[in-house]
C-alpha cells in the first residue's frame, strides 16, 4: 500500500512536480527506459509516458518512466511518425482525406498491327 496518494495530472500538459519526478526517478532506480544506462548526476533527462497519450495513456505517475533526452527525442519522432500514420488512415477511411489532383496516366490504346 502507497503511503502517498498517486499524482494525475489535470490536463495532459499540466508540469509534473519536482516532487513527483524524484519518485519516478527513485522508483526506476535512476536508470533510462530506453537506454538501460544509469543516468548521471547533472545529466539532462525527460520523463516519458509508457503508454502514449494519444494512443489513451494517463498524465499519471504510475504511466511515467525517467528516460535520457536523446533516447527520448528518438522514440517522440518515432511515435510521431505512427501517429501521423494512423491520422491519415483515418481521415481517409472516414473519407475526409483529401483526393489526389494528378491525373491517371495511361499508356492508352496498343495498337494491334502495323500499317
């Protein structure tokens, strides 16, 4: 049992507290998510979502893992990239996407015999 009541956010871009970020950090032993590496006193890092919040995650301490800033830079474009993906399936499954203006260019009619 907790002894501390879990911190969730208020809206997705609420600031998560520096009290809350020690606890994330304490909890995971200090060491990056992605990496696996021990991050360093002084070293830059982030907190990231274990499940993404577009794809239905929480803003809450228990979805938030210590990660260093360039592991994380890689896996936010990577994430980025899918959920671009998935946006544009949906709009055109929905039928909201914009249509192509090119033309259909055919190689028309073979001709059959030489004259």
């Amino acid at each position: 049992m907790r002894s501390t009541e879990e911190w969730i956010g208020k809206t997705d871009d609420s600031a998560v507290p520096p009290r809350v970020r020690l606890r994330v950090f304490e909890k995971f032993g200090g060491v990056c998510q992605l990496s696996g590496r021990k991050i360093l006193a002084g070293e830059a890092w982030d907190l990231d979502h274990i499940k993404a919040l577009w794809r239905g995650g929480e803003h809450c301490e228990s979805n938030l893992q210590p990660v260093l800033k360039q592991p994380h830079r890689v896996k936010s474009g990577e994430e980025q990239t899918e959920q671009a993906k998935a946006d544009r399936v949906r709009k055109k499954h929905l039928g909201i996407w914009p249509q192509s203006k090119a033309k259909i260019r055919g190689g028309g009619f073979r001709k059959t015999r030489d004259i």
